[in-house]
C-alpha cells in the first residue's frame, strides 16, 4: 500500500480514468505506478512522453541495461523487477539477468555493456564523480556522443521515476512474486513485492 490514498479505479474521473484506461490496456492489469500518479495524471503523461523520447533513439538493450543499473544504485525493487524482467524475455536468460543484477561487471557481459553500465550506476549515485575520462573510455569502445547522452538520460530519468514511487511506499506488482526465485530475488533491493 502507499503511503498516499490514490484515486479507487471505480472513481476515476476525466484524465486519471484516461491514464488507468491506458495503462490497464497496455499492461493487460492496473500497475501499481500507475496509481500513484493518480493525484498528479499531467506529470505521468509528462513522465510517458520523457521515457518514450529516451527509448525512441536508443537501442533497446542498452536502454534496459542502463535502467537496471541505476534501479540497482537507487536500489529501486520496482524498476528492477519490471526491466529485469524485460531483459530476461527479450536479450538476456534468466540466470544472465541474475548474474547482471548481482554485478554486472562479473557477469560477462562485453566491454562495451559493462561501461554503459558504470556510467549508468554513476550518474544515479552522484553525477558529479563523473570525469571526461568516463565519456573517453565509451568513445574509445565505439560510443557515439549521442549513445552516451542516451545511457546519460536514461539513467537520470530513472532517477525521478524511482524515486518518486519508493518516496510515495509504492511496491512492486504482485504478479512479480511469480518470478524464478532466483531471479525476483536478485531483482527485488529495495521495497518488498506487494502483496496479491
């Protein structure tokens, strides 16, 4: 439960019954996040329209890559279950995102992955510990300027995003719980997976 009273779905109105409509066809369910923007439904279109940018120029995996280093470094259950999930349907096995989760940089992963990662986790923890080297060594394996203000804005927007739901008590999706145990645990660092 959050720590807020959120708008019941039966009493959602104008642009919050908008947003439970949405979400609730795209997710097949209500998620959790999704209600806990319901007092403030401008600022979750805003959050959509933000994330769907990012995603829009950037490669898909490494979009997922970067978003879980930094839901580890906020140590964000949320965002780690649902894109840790999304890495083990679509890019990476299971006991790959186990592994990936755990420490990415023991995990296998190519150089190129680990980097973006480390950047990642470093503008979450404290952007200001980041050097003209960090941006010299992803060039250096390849990286565009563009593909680095990418893994640069994925990670910050992760930053609002996490935050926002653990200030507000928001849990993970109970629908988490049915993961491999391995993997939920690895992916669950934070807040406790709601309760069905």
């Amino acid at each position: 439960m959050p720590y807020i009273e959120t708008v019941p779905e039966e009493r959602a109105e104008g642009p919050v019954r908008q947003l439970y409509a949405t979400d609730r066809e795209a997710f097949g369910f209500l998620p959790n996040f999704a209600r806990a923007f319901s007092h403030r439904p401008e600022v979750y279109a805003a959050w959509r329209q933000l994330n769907g940018a990012i995603k829009a120029g950037m490669d898909p995996r490494r979009y997922e890559l970067a978003t879980i280093a930094a839901a580890r470094r906020l140590r964000s259950s949320y965002c780690m279950l649902a894109h840790g999930s999304v890495l083990a349907s679509d890019f990476l096995e299971p006991e790959e995102v186990r592994a990936v989760a755990t420490d990415h940089r023991s995990a296998g992963l190519d150089a190129v992955d680990v980097a973006v990662m480390d950047l990642a986790e470093k503008v979450a923890d404290d952007a200001t510990t980041i050097e003209a080297a960090d941006i010299d060594h992803l060039r250096s394996l390849g990286l565009s300027d563009a593909d680095i203000e990418d893994v640069v804005v994925a990670a910050a927007a992760r930053c609002f995003f996490s935050k926002t739901l653990d200030a507000l008590g928001v849990e993970p999706d109970a629908k988490y719980a049915d993961l491999d145990p391995g993997l939920r645990d690895a992916l669950t660092v934070g807040r406790p997976i709601a309760e069905r």
